[in-house]
C-alpha cells in the first residue's frame, strides 16, 4: 500500500456560496419544499433555455422516472424497452406500477443502447422506450423519437449522467421526448445531495407530477402555509407518493447550477489529460462527444482490451493498492438475481453488456480532483502495464 492518502473514487464538490445558502435556508424556518425548490425549479427551466419547459424538483432521479412513467398512465400488462446497461433504478420504477421491462443490448463503441435492438423487442405491449445517456454521451435521441413516432411510444429519458450533455448543440432536456429526468445525486455532474428534476414540455404530465409529487396533494404544502387568506383546506385527488425536493437540498442546487459550466470544463479538461496519458495502452477508452457536441463526462469508463495482460478484478484490485479508489459501471441488470430471473436472462443474450462488464473500470473523475491527483491516477493506471 502506498503512504499517500486515499484518493477516493467520486467526491462532491461544495463551497462557500452552498455551505451559506444552506445555513440562510435553516435560518429562515422553511426547509422543506418551499421558496428556494421553487426558485432552484426556475433557475433550472432558465439553464435549460425553453421557455415550455417545465420542472418539477424532486427527492431522486428514481422519483422522477417514477413519476414520469405514471404520468404517461403506464400500467400492468405495458411494457418499457430499456438497457440492460444501467443501474436498477432505470429498471425498477417500471416495476412499480406493474408493468413489466424489455431489456437490450449495447453498442459496443458507445455503450449506449442498441437502437436497432430497440426497435426489434417492440411488440404489441411496448408503451415506452427509456433510453439512459451513459456516462454522459447522448444517446442517439432523433433515431429513438424517430422509432417512437413510427410506433405510437412515448419517450422517457434517464439523464442521469447527461448534464450538461449536448446532442447537436441541443441541451438534452430540451429534445422531443415526453419527459427527461436529471439526477443530483452526490457524485452526479452537481449535486444536492439527494435529489433530482424531472422536465417536460407536456403541461398535462407536468401537472400530474406535481400532484403525485406530494401524496396526490391538489395543493403543495408551501402554497397553502404562504397564502395571505386561510387556505387550510385541500383535496387528495390521487394515491400520491413523497417525492418532494426539501429547500435544504435546493440551496446547494442553486449554486451547484451557477458553477456547472465550470464544472463541465474541469471534466473535460481532466478527461483529456487521460485520453492523452493512456492512448499508447491496452485500453478502450471511452468516446467523445461528436464534434460541436458536449460530453458532461460524468464518468471516465475504460475498458481492457483484449490483450491485456491483467484481469478487470486486478485491475481494481492494484488501483486500491494503490491508494485509488475505482468503480464499475454496471454490474448489468441481465446478472442481478431479480431481472435474471424475473425474465429468465442470461448473458448470451447481452454480448456487448456482458464483454463490457467483465472488462470495464470507471476511474476517478470530478471537479474537486487536483492537477497532482489526476497525475497520481495517470502513473498508477500505467503502472498497472508495466
């Protein structure tokens, strides 16, 4: 082990204007969902540059998945298309309202999903599609509204890791789909902790998010409290869920929003410096955005060739001797006892996911890395080669 420090996988990245927002918001008595959720909803809408779009702030992407796919009125018997490539969460809110996930391959240069994969597991049940833009590089969203215009399907997109992330000089959030979902997460590309934003310029889908943001509430708790007549009384209008934004979280959001152009370009900056160190290794490295496009490099995700002498799980292994922290991004869904045999799934059907997991490592990357951190990385992933 070396006597340097851990350096950790992911860490967020906090200042002095949050740490202040947040003590204003435990000083003025409202911290839940109130004054400053709103203001972090509009601030949002603002970056994201249409004035139709709404946002509806919540407590975690899951949530707002979970809303969105309600809102479309999903049910038991629909069917969702998505990747087996993701995190649960993508997955399991098409669960929770009963209907049941068609999941497909990757493209194996982007990681994305297959979008030919997509149209062949349509059938008579498929309802939606929920493509996730991985590691920040945009999916192809014009092949995928194409395909959903062509079958009558909505489109929900997982933009987890996709902001500020690009598609031809559009932000995505702002592309044709029926709702895009952004998560604020503490490693995401901002953070509030916990949280999340839902976007969409559907008025109806927006309305009924709100509503089934808070308990099927037909007004928000913040509305009735700072109305100047009594305005005690309200109605529930709908089994509603707890997925409220506190205005805790919403003051770290404000300020993360401000300091995410910047953000990005630390990202990139730090992801070009691995591109240039670990060209010359036996490494897949992952792909940039096309040109004019922005990749919000979330995560820097190799992948070991072929021939490479060393093994992914050593790899790691070395990296944390190393005093590195690494991750893998993901164990894919096909391999997780309840997908696998939920829809009795086996790796054969999942070539590029599977070849992709069993050779991926996600390195560390994010804004509160230092110059003489990202170098430490740099020589450790070398030395793995030596």
């Amino acid at each position: 082990m070396t006597d340097l420090p851990f350096l950790p996988f992911a860490l967020p990245d906090l200042g002095d204007d949050e740490i202040a927002e947040v003590v204003d918001t435990l000083k003025s008595g409202w911290i839940t969902t109130g004054p400053k959720a709103k203001r972090f909803e509009q601030a949002f809408a603002d970056f994201l540059g249409d004035p139709q779009i709404e946002c509806i702030a919540v407590n975690s992407a899951t949530a707002g998945l979970h809303l969105a796919l309600e809102a479309i009125g999903l049910a038991p018997g629909d069917e969702v298309i998505t990747t087996t490539h993701t995190f649960t969460a993508t997955a399991e809110v098409v669960r929770y309202l009963g209907a049941d996930v068609k999941l497909v391959d990757i493209d194996p240069a982007t990681l994305n999903i297959d979008i030919a994969a997509i149209e062949a597991a349509i059938t008579p049940k498929t309802r939606a599609i929920l493509p996730v833009h991985y590691a920040g590089l945009a999916v192809d969203m014009l092949a995928i509204l194409d395909i959903a215009r062509r079958h009558g399907l909505r489109v929900i997109e997982d933009a987890a890791h996709a902001l500020p992330t690009t598609l031809e000089k559009e932000l995505i959030g702002t592309l044709g789909s029926d709702a895009t979902v952004f998560s604020f997460y503490a490693n995401k590309t901002m953070t509030t902790g916990e949280g999340g934003m839902l976007v969409t310029r559907n008025a109806e889908l927006a309305k009924r998010a709100r509503v089934m943001r808070l308990h099927g509430m037909s007004r928000d708790a913040f509305d009735r409290f700072t109305a100047k007549v009594p305005s005690w009384y309200y109605e529930i209008v709908a089994p509603g869920f707890k997925y409220n934004l506190t205005d805790i979280a919403a003051a770290l959001g404000l300020h993360q929003l401000k300091r995410l152009p910047g953000f990005q370009l630390r990202r990139e900056q730090i992801a070009r410096r691995y591109h240039e160190a670990f060209a010359d290794l036996p490494l897949i490295l992952p792909p940039d955005a096309p040109a004019g496009d922005t990749h919000s490099w979330h995560l820097y995700v190799v992948r070991l060739s072929d021939d490479a002498a060393i093994t992914r799980d050593a790899f790691i292994e070395g990296m944390y001797a190393a005093g590195i922290g690494c991750s893998v991004h993901y164990v894919p869904l096909h391999l997780h006892p309840y997908w696998r045999d939920r829809y009795g799934l086996t790796p054969e059907q999942f070539p590029h996911s599977q070849k992709a997991y069993e050779r991926t490592v996600s390195l560390p990357l994010y804004t509160a890395m230092s110059d003489a951190d990202v170098e430490r990385v740099v020589a450790s992933v070398r030395g793995m080669f030596v």
